[in-house]
C-alpha cells in the first residue's frame, strides 16, 4: 500500500510531527510505501491528514484525517464538513472521542479511532522497600529469610533501603538477584542516624519487618507517614489502626507477598505492551484497507471493528473492565459553547477558512 501522511508545517516541529514521523517509520517496517510531506501524493492508495485544521483531501485518493482537540464548535464544524465532502474517514484517539462527536452531529459512519502509541517504555520505578532495624547475631531480626528469598527468586523489581549496622551479607545477595541497595549501617550519632531514617521513610512503598521479637517502632514511623506495612502477625503490631497491610509469621508467608508484588510489577510493566508503533501503524492499515476494499461504499462498523489489534481492558478476576462514565471531552457543557465567544477561537476558526489557509501556510502560521 501506498500512503502520504501530510504533515502541515504548523505540525511539523511538535506532538503531531513526531507522531506522523513515528507512523511513517513504522509503515516502512511493515513493507508499505510511505512518506511525510506538506502535499497529498497524487499517486497513494490513501491520503492521511495528520491534523484536520489542514485536511483538504485529494480527489485522485481515498482521505483519512486526524482529530484531537476538538474542544469547540467551530473545529466540530469543521469535521462535519470535511467529513461531508472531501475526507471519508476522521480517525479519532479514543471511542470516548468518537462518540462525543457522534452526539455534536459528526456522521457517526465516519468516525473510527485508532488509540495513540508510546515510544521506548520509560523505565519502570521499582517497588522500595524499607527496612529500619539493625542484625544481631543471635539472628532475631531473621535477616536469612531476605538471603533465603534471593536465592530462590528474582528481584529485578525491588529497591531496598536499608538502615541498620550488619546487613553487609545480605545486601550482596540482593544485589546478585537483581535488586538495587541503599544501605546506611549507621554511626556513634544516633540522633542523627535518626533523622536521617526518618527523612527517608516518605519514600518507601513498603516498611519490612521480619523479627517475631514483639514489634517494630520503626513501624509506627512507616504508618505515620502513609507507608503500607509487610510486618510479622505478632505483639502490638496486631493492634495497629488499620491492620497490617501484608501480614506474615514465617518465610513461606513471606515469600508469598513479594511473589505477589513482583507480579503485580511486572503486570504493571506490561500493561502498554500492545500500545507501540508497529500496532498503531497496523491498525491503520486495516482501516485502510477496509477502505480500499469497500470503496466507493462506507466500511461497517464490524469492518472497523475488525481491524483493531489491542486487547480490551481486562482485570483478571473480574472479566472484560467495564469503564467508568467519562466527562465530556467538549460537549455538555456551557463552557465548549461559549468558547465561540472568545476572540482567540473566533481568529482561530477563521484562519482555519480554506479561504485564508494558504497565506497561513506561506506565513508557516
């Protein structure tokens, strides 16, 4: 297939041209013929408008256009119109989008949506744990569960903070499974070790306990600060406001909460995993084609339907995810309707006018 993504130069230099320059890398990947460019190619399969404040459409092609930010009713006008004449298909953001437009007059025929993409995932935060307690050599803080849990799983998704003298062997089994250590032995101040221990305890997502020696005050700190508690089930932890967040009285207990946390991080990780490039690329290309297949007909709902790739939000115990009622992106209320009134839409809508868009474009406005 061959495509133009036309890219006014208003776009070229922000979200839009990294998003046109992104489509067409991904295009070429899946083996299509595809360029960017100011101008419709007369000689595409399909013309795609990346903004519709530009979408002209071209007679020799089939025309598809990007909305977003439809957030007054001179811009709904516009795609009203553009979808009425020279574009055949305005491919929104998100369902949300298409059925608010529906609702302001847009043809609901020719409305789909192709949801956005992301580049390279940002690296994801790990889950900090905190330990404030120093090691005995009588063993009571049960440091060797920690030694024991490295050396049966990985923990690639954890950051320890550790405060405390006597850690130093466990934290190289830490770090052999993957986790990342700050490790503060402490000093002869302990005031200051204090202050210290206290200044970082905001930023644990978890407090850890493993002693079975009454309780830990350092506990009392965590849930001060809004920390949640993995805490031994023993002395006046058992009274704490609120309970204890992950209970536990010995290693399989243990174990069980950091397998858990570890899958709802990974779960986590992977939650935009279909969300790339190539997905939002293919999924236009089967809009497309739809298109191309049907034409000079509108494609169906089922057609379209057809061509998205992404699963649906799903929760694992409880099924397909229903959504939440959504605000309105611009209609419904008065504020969308009054935004008519104000100057800066109103030069906005006229220097979208086919009439003054060509000296907007020379003046690269």
């Amino acid at each position: 297939m061959r495509i133009g993504l036309v890219l006014a130069p208003q776009n070229s230099g922000w979200v839009i041209g990294k998003m046109a320059h992104r489509l067409c890398d991904a295009l070429v990947q899946l083996g299509h013929e595809a360029r960017v460019s100011a101008d419709p190619d007369l000689h595409a399969d399909v013309n795609h408008w990346m903004s519709f404040a530009f979408a002209d459409g071209c007679d020799e092609t089939l025309n598809t256009m990007f909305v977003t930010h439809a957030d007054d009713p001179f811009k709904v006008r516009l795609i009203r119109d553009l979808v009425g004449r020279r574009i055949q298909l305005a491919l929104c953001m998100s369902p949300h989008a298409v059925e608010e437009l529906a609702d302001l007059g847009v043809p609901r025929e020719r409305l789909w949506f192709v949801l956005p993409a992301i580049d390279d995932p940002v690296p994801p935060r790990r889950v900090r744990i905190g330990i404030t307690t120093r090691v005995y050599d009588d063993g009571r803080k049960r440091e060797g569960f920690l030694v024991r849990l490295a050396r049966e799983m990985r923990l690639d998704a954890f950051h320890f903070d550790i405060f405390g003298g006597g850690w130093e062997a466990v934290v190289v089994e830490l770090e052999r499974a993957g986790a990342t250590v700050a490790f503060d032995a402490g000093t002869e101040d302990w005031q200051g070790d204090y202050a210290r221990i206290r200044a970082a305890i905001p930023d644990f997502d978890y407090y850890l306990y493993m002693g079975m020696d009454e309780g830990s005050l350092g506990t009392l700190d965590a849930l001060s600060a809004g920390v949640k508690t993995i805490v031994t089930a023993q002395g006046f932890h058992l009274d704490l406001p609120g309970g204890i967040d992950h209970p536990f009285t010995d290693y399989d207990g243990l174990k069980d909460i950091f397998r858990r946390l570890n899958e709802q991080a990974t779960k986590e990780r992977q939650r935009l995993a279909q969300w790339t490039w190539q997905t939002y690329a293919s999924e236009h290309v089967g809009v497309w084609d739809a298109m191309l297949r049907a034409r000079p007909g509108n494609v169906s709902a089922d057609q379209l339907a057809a061509t998205r790739h992404r699963d649906h939000a799903v929760d694992a115990a409880e099924g397909p995810v229903q959504p939440a009622v959504g605000g309105k992106i611009a209609s419904g209320q008065l504020g969308f309707y009054l935004r008519a009134f104000a100057p800066t839409r109103i030069r906005g809508a006229l220097a979208r006018t086919r009439v003054l868009r060509p000296l907007r474009k020379l003046l690269g406005q």
